[in-house]
C-alpha cells in the first residue's frame, strides 16, 4: 500500500552560504526520499529559507541593503547550491512569506486561546550603545553549569546546558563588545511544562533515536521552563497580532516555515494540507536535523503542534556533527568548506557517494577525509560498479548490441535480485553504510565473476561469441541491479545508465526481472577517477609558514617489496642495487598520511600470467578490499588466510592488467633478497580494521 509522506530537513539560515554541515543533512534527507520514492510512495521533500531575527536585520544594514534583498539574494544561492547537489525539493521556500504567517498567527491564537500562552516582564540584556535589546544568541560568556568559555546567551555547546543571558558569567554583547545592562520588558511565553505528559508519551512511542530519548530524558529531570516567544523591537520577523512592538521569536516560526513550505506546494498541486496536518491523518511526517537544534524539534515543535491542533511528527531523525579531516571545520585552518566552493572544483555525486557510505542511523559525528574520500570514490564507483559496465559493454557491442536471451547463470542474479529487501531495508532505517557495503560486496562477486569467465579471452574464438556475449549479459544485469540500488546515492549516474541499458533506472522492484534479448545504447563512461590534487584544493591553504627545519628524528626501516602491488615505482637507485649513502628523511606529516590498519586475509591465490603476485582478498572491518602483493615467492595461498596483516588502507587504487589493487600489504626483506620476503603481522587479539600507529 502506498505510503504519503512528508519530509523536511532543517532550514538554512539566510545570512551566509552553504557548507558542508548544510550538504550532509541535505544528502541524507534526499537519498531517503528517493528511495521512497524508488518504492512506489507518495513522498513530498520540502524545505525552506530560514529568513528572520536580528543577524539578517544586522547583516542588511551592514551590506546597506533591505533584509527582503539580502534574503532573495541569499536564497537564490542556496537553491543553485543545492540543485548542484542533486537535492530534489519539491519545494523550496522562506520563512518571510504569506504562508509562514498564516500559520504562525493561527497557532499563536490557538494556543493562547487555550491558555497555553502567558505574558510577564523579564529582565532582558540591553546594549546602551547599539540602543537595542540583545537576542540571547547576541550575548557570549561563560556557561553557569560547566564553566565553558565563550558560550551563547541561550545554550551551552559544551555540556548542552540551556538558560537565558542573565545566567552567564561575564555576558558581552557581540553587536558593540560592551557589557550589556539589564532592562524589564514584558515577554510571551510558551508553558512547555504543560506538555510533559503528552511528551514522555510522544518519547515512548519511537519516535526517537536512544541516544536523542537519553537526552530528553536529562531536559525532563531538570525540569521544562516556559518558552519566551517574542522578542523587542527592533527585529526582522512578523509582529504579534495582539501584541504591537513585539516579534515572534525566530525559533517559534522556523519550524511553521516546514508548513508554510508545504501550504504553498499544496497550492501548486492542488494538494489537501489538512490530509497531511490534522491529528488523526495517516500520512506520515518527518524532520531530518542536526544534533545541535534537537531541543527545538524535539520538545518546543511537537508540542507546539499538539497544543495548536496539528499532528506531531511521525519521528525526528538527527544526525551527528561533520568534521574534516579528522577536526571541527575551520575557516582559520581554510577547512570550512562551501558548497559553491566544492561545486566549482568536482561532480556531486561523488561527495553523495562518500557520505551514504559514512551515515548511519545514530547520531555519531561523521568525518570527511580527503584522502580516503579519493581513494573510496576511485576504488567503489570506478574500480569496482563503472568497472562492470565499461568492461562488458564492448562485448555486447561487438556481438551486435543486443544482450542475450537468458542468463548463463541465473542462481548467481538471483543472489542480487534477492538483496533488494535487506539493501531497501537498511535505505529504509537510515543504515546508509550498510547498504553501501553490501552493495559493494556484491559489486566484488559481479567483477570476480567477469574475472573469472576472461571475456577477453573467449572473445579470440569466434566459435565461443555467444559465450562471451552470455557472459558480458550476466555482467550487465549485475551492474543494473546495483545502479539500482545506488540510483538513491547517485541519482544522475543512475539516469545515464537508464539511457545506455534502454531501459529507465527508476524503480526497485525492476531487478527482479533482468534485461534479456534487448537492445544496448552505445557505452558513454560514466564515472570518472578523482584527481587527488584537484580534491586537495578543496581545503584552502592557510598562511605560508617558515620551513620548518630538519628534525633529529629516528630513521625508519625499509619496507620494501610491494610497489608492484600498489602500483608503486620502486626509487632508481634501489631497483639497480645500489646502495645510497643515506635514506632519505622524512618529517613526522609524512608519515602520518599514512592510514596503517590492520586486515585479515580471507581468500588468497596465485595471479595466472605473473610469477610475483598473490591476489588477497582483506577484510578490515567495515568494507573488504582486493590487493594484488608480490610475494608469491615467499607464501603459498593457503598458508595466508586467517592471517591478520599490516596494510596502508589510504593509498590510491591502481589498475594492473589483473584487476584493481585496493591497497598494499606491508612486507619487510634484505636488500639484496637473498634474505627472503617477510609479511608483517599483527598480535593475536586484533581485529580487522584497527589502525595501526
């Protein structure tokens, strides 16, 4: 039965570009509607500027232009950045619109109607110089629980802490850097308190993830305090019907921004709002958030929406922080980086790629390295699902353009055709790198098969070109399934597979019946690898720093042997013999590029058509890799599984003649070999994955 939801993810704030942080949520968000979307359901995705509060009233002036200009402008920059992306908004809105009002005034005087609102004078932070009442994101100090320096007026971003500007210790105001003094002004509020009941219910019914449950369970010991809506004049917002000089607060009407988003798509499509708005609907809602703004749509928003007569959110699905390169972003350190930034420099589906394969269900902070970003992009989408497709298409080509009519080996499709329900349902919870995994392990059997039929062989007999043709018809039906089950992640490479198989890539359910007897458009590549240095320019350099100057450092042992492997070239020097009179030294940052884990060898065999390599296959915890090792002479194949090896996990893939090598094993030798080739090992008790330092 078709399922009619609606999804939101949270709304930029108009008053700067789009980074990373705003990408990441963005993906997350996408990849879930479209696989809903892929199953047949009736899934809207809307979103919308987040356009009011003093930093947009503050910024215009500064830029000498309206808050209205700044917005549009701003607003235009955001949709083009997230087209960029491929995000496919149904709609995208503002905050600062008919429709954000119309909602905004009418839950106000509902609630207040029903006496969930209550007016009283509070003592509030003024800047005498800038003349103006400070919203409490306005005002920085210390954190009265934790001590934390430097802390907002409204949260602490250390310990979670909430409280007003009063509470801190040493409050500056940020608009003049003066001590703020402290002025009555009577305020609305929200009684949050009220809704406890009915939000330990909201909690228990799964809504939630456990570690979002545990921290509402702290909120609730502590106790819920009444909510000030309304802010001083002046401020960039809609005024209060029955109250002149005050605004809503912004974090009051942010969130109706969802609604009005979908009132003016409603109004587009001829949609009915209140299918999807009233308490007892059957249509589901949902929000994708970041940690940070979780006490906002967790608690406030939920019951906002029940005391105003609307249903709540079918669940609220947050998400951890993003860092780079292992740290917070920085635009000191040049690792802030935008979306129009990345756009200019690379396509977005690798990036899309790269975080499906880092997102999970939880709330875990995620990371970006550059490096591994390269060398996964390279290694998943080129070396092992393009690699598919680009091998057996001129097969197919040569045999006439025309696939097979059966399939030389029907129990392995069906092995593929048969993830579809356990790949929808980790797409379905969130486990985006689940689903990517095992979309790659089976990306490996599809080459391993092709590798093991050698089409490029058989092709040299005419007498064998249905049996090559058979072959390179099993390989495209793989490639077709896992495009499939990738077209969520990468929805424009799915669209150009569509068109080169004949045959659209848009629903799930489609693998279950393969290609057969059809007709192939002519192969167009469909992935290229990622240039390294072009992926460095993302992180934008810092000032030029003095050498630094030569250390005392430890030299480090030679490891020698696999740079065929890795497709490494060995120094002149050493691949003559000779003996230099010194190694060359290294600086600490060398060496820790280097990503050292420990993998645990679980198929190894002889390469036909070489005498130095051994094909090992290695897990290392998350993902499995392929690396070709010249060490041949030293081990036999069966000797080598179950063994747990030493491996740089970060170095780019190569592609041999007999495949791609995903990595290097490291080794030790004498430098004349007389010495033989010794793999380095790890200690019993390790697992696959564990980094090595």
């Amino acid at each position: 039965m078709p399922r009619k939801i609606l999804v939101t993810s949270a709304l930029p704030y108009a008053n700067g570009p789009l980074h990373f942080g705003h990408i990441i949520e963005a993906v997350q968000t996408d990849v879930w509607v479209r696989y809903q979307r892929m199953r047949g359901h009736d899934c809207l995705y809307v979103c919308a500027e987040d356009a009011h509060g003093t930093p947009i009233m503050i910024k215009a002036k500064a830029e000498g232009t309206t808050p209205e200009a700044l917005i549009a402008r701003v607003a235009a920059e955001h949709r083009a950045d997230y087209e960029g992306f491929l995000i496919g908004h149904d709609h995208f809105h503002s905050t600062h619109t008919p429709e954000t009002q119309y909602f905004t005034n009418l839950m106000y005087e509902r609630l207040r109607d029903a006496g969930y609102m209550t007016r009283r004078s509070v003592r509030q932070a003024y800047d005498e110089q800038a003349a103006m009442f400070l919203p409490d994101r306005f005002v920085r100090g210390t954190c009265p629980r934790c001590k934390t320096a430097d802390q907002y007026g409204d949260s602490c971003e250390n310990c979670g802490a909430t409280y007003t500007p009063a509470d801190l210790v040493d409050p500056v105001s940020t608009v003049s850097g003066t001590r703020p003094v402290w002025r009555d002004s009577e305020h609305i509020f929200f009684a949050l308190g009220r809704f406890e009941p009915m939000l330990r219910e909201w909690l228990a019914s799964g809504s939630l993830q456990p570690a979002v449950q545990a921290k509402l369970a702290e909120w609730f010991e502590a106790g819920l305090q009444d909510w000030d809506i309304s802010r001083d004049a002046p401020y960039f917002g809609f005024e209060v019907p029955d109250a002149p000089g005050k605004y809503f607060y912004v974090w009051f009407d942010a969130p109706i921004g969802y609604l009005g988003s979908f009132k003016a798509l409603a109004a587009k499509r001829g949609l009915d709002v209140d299918a999807y708005l009233k308490p007892d609907s059957t249509a589901e809602m949902y929000h994708f958030i970041g940690k940070d703004i979780s006490y906002f749509h967790t608690l406030f928003w939920p019951a906002v929406l029940h005391g105003a007569g609307f249903r709540r959110p079918t669940a609220v699905f947050v998400h951890g922080f993003l860092t780079v390169n292992g740290a917070k972003m920085s635009k000191s350190r040049g690792s802030f980086i935008t979306a129009r930034r990345y756009l200019q420099r690379l396509p977005p589906e690798p990036l899309r790629y790269y975080f499906a394969a880092k997102l999970g269900p939880g709330v875990d902070d995620i990371d970006l390295s550059l490096e591994d970003f390269t060398a996964r992009v390279n290694s998943d989408i080129v070396g092992k699902l393009v690699n598919i497709a680009s091998r057996c298409a001129g097969f197919i080509e040569r045999g006439g353009g025309r696939l097979a009519a059966q399939l030389p080996d029907p129990a392995l499709y069906a092995e593929f055709s048969g993830a579809a329900e356990r790949i929808g349902a980790a797409f379905e919870g969130r486990d985006y790198s689940g689903a990517i995994r095992d979309i790659m392990l089976l990306a490996d059997k599809a080459n391993q098969y092709v590798d093991q039929h050698k089409p490029w062989t058989l092709a040299k007999d005419p007498a064998k070109a249905d049996e090559v043709r058979a072959v390179a018809t099993q390989g495209i039906n793989m490639f077709r399934a896992l495009i499939t089950y990738l077209a969520p992640v990468l929805p424009a490479m799915a669209a150009a597979a569509g068109r080169f198989l004949g045959a659209p890539v848009g629903r799930w359910d489609d693998v279950q019946s393969p290609l057969l007897g059809t007709a192939l458009e002519r192969y167009e590549p469909l992935a290229v690898r990622l240039d390294p240095k072009v992926v460095a320019t993302l992180i934008e350099a810092p000032a030029e720093a003095p050498p630094a100057k030569p250390t005392g450092a430890a030299q480090a042992t030679k490891v020698t042997k696999v740079a065929e492997a890795a497709g490494a070239a060995a120094p002149k020097a050493a691949a003559a013999g000779a003996s230099p009179a010194a190694p060359e030294r290294i600086r600490i940052d060398d060496f820790t590029k280097l990503d050292l884990r420990v993998a645990k060898v679980l198929a190894a065999a002889a390469v036909e058509g070489s005498d130095k390599l051994l094909q090992l296959t290695l897990d290392l915890g998350s993902e499995r890799r392929n690396v070709f090792s010249g060490i041949r002479s030293a081990y036999r194949p069966e000797d080598l599984v179950g063994r747990f090896v030493v491996m740089i996990a970060n170095l780019e893939p190569r592609k041999m003649r007999f495949g791609v090598s995903e990595g290097m094993v490291l080794c030790a030798s004498a430098r004349d070999d007389a010495g033989g080739i010794f793999l380095l090992s790890a200690d019993a008790g390790v697992q696959p994955g564990m980094k090595v330092s």
